[in-house]
C-alpha cells in the first residue's frame, strides 16, 4: 500500500528559527510526493511537490522539502520561522493519481 | 479566477436523513477527488473521477455512499441514512492529470456535516 508517515503531532519552534516537519513515505515505484498547509477554517493549500530531479525542492512562503531516497524521507523546511506559519502541514503521496494523507503535524510558531 | 466551490458550507441534519453535497471543481480540471476530514486528522480518501468515469472508491465509502459526475463537470456525494458518525468536514479537490500522476489538489472550503 502507498502511505505516507508524520511521526510528530506537534512541533513548536521559536520565530526566527529554523523549523523542520517531518515525513517518511512508503512506495512502490516513483514517489510523487506533495506538501500541503491547512489554516484554520481554511482549505488545504499546496506548498510543493517532488517529482522527478533535484532533490531539493522549492515552494510557497519559502518552504522547502528534501527528497532522501535512501532513508524514504520528504521533510518539509523552512530556515527561519514565523508566526504566521503556524498551521498544521500534511504529507501525501500520489502514486497513481489518487492521494493520499498523512495524519498531519501541528505546528505553533512562537514570537 | 473561480477556485473549487463546495455547497452547502454547512449542514445539520438527523440521523437517518440523507445529504446530498456539491462540488463545482476548476473548469479546465478533469480530475476530481472527495476526502472527508475529522477534527486535527488528514484527509481521508473516498473517491475521485477522471471526467465522468468513477476511477477509485475507497472502502471507506460503504453502501450509503454515493459519488456521481455525470457530465464530467460538478459533481455530488450523496449520504443516504446518515449516521452520527458520519459527522466530518466533507472536501472536494480538482486537478488536471498528467502523465506522471496527477498534478496537485486545489481544495475547496469543505462541507460539514453535523448528524444530530
């Protein structure tokens, strides 16, 4: 089965740090793998994707995600935190075109 | 620009009613998917269409669970007999396929359900 894994419910950084969401996927084939944010009583927005190339990946708001093949881990990035961030971030992969979520990690930026 | 529009936003209903739920996706998107979403959880895949034709539907989607796009554009959940646990955000996605697995979601607000 194609899944991905958010090992952290919570993460809590400080603003002006750098913050780090974690995510470990499960595949057979290519991972298509995908950030998304979700405010509150708000929908769920892309951040970014990884495709195929660089293993480092742009995307929204200066968030970034590393592809580690070897350690089947997509981790969401961002080098200096702000408030504003505060959220909850959910990994999905889509392996065939349907996605799939993670159960999703709660972040709370601190001024 | 129209994102995707999901009506009603809101619904309160008794249990053993049936809902019917609407998705209006991003017009030149072919893809459409529905999730349903607890409290603090991810979203929890249910079907989706690629124009008209019902690719995937999750076992989650029991009996009382109906999903239809019958031109290949909008789209409708229907939840005959509800139950309380049927009680979640309902949400639908659109997306333009492509060759390498369907491109991102674009989400709509959601549709609550609330089974009294």
């Amino acid at each position: 089965a194609q899944s991905v894994a958010q090992p952290e419910d919570q993460v809590n950084v400080a603003e002006g740090n750098p913050l780090t969401v974690k995510c470990t996927y499960s595949v057979s084939g290519n991972p298509y793998l995908f950030w998304y944010v979700q405010y509150p009583n708000r929908g769920l927005q892309f951040l970014l994707k990884y495709i195929t190339g660089d293993n480092l990946v742009k995307g929204s708001y200066g968030f970034e995600a590393e592809f580690n093949k070897s350690q089947t881990s997509f981790h969401l990035k961002k080098p200096s935190a702000l408030v504003s961030d505060s959220a909850l971030y959910f990994c999905a992969v889509s392996p065939l075109g349907d996605m799939r979520f993670g159960a999703g990690t709660r972040l709370t930026v601190k001024p | 620009d129209t994102g995707v529009s999901q009506n009603p936003r809101h619904k309160i209903t008794k249990r053993g009613q049936n809902v019917t739920f609407r998705c209006d996706p991003i017009s030149e998107h072919n893809r459409l998917y529905w999730y349903r979403q607890t409290l603090g959880q991810g979203p929890e895949f249910l079907t989706y269409f690629q124009n008209e034709a019902q690719l995937e539907k999750s076992r989650l989607l029991s009996d009382r669970f109906s999903a239809e796009r019958p031109k290949g554009s909008f789209s409708t959940l229907e939840i005959q007999r509800t139950e309380q646990g049927d009680s979640a955000m309902y949400l639908c996605a659109s997306s333009h396929s492509s060759s390498y697995g369907g491109g991102e979601l674009f989400f709509g607000e959601g549709s609550r359900l609330t089974v009294l």
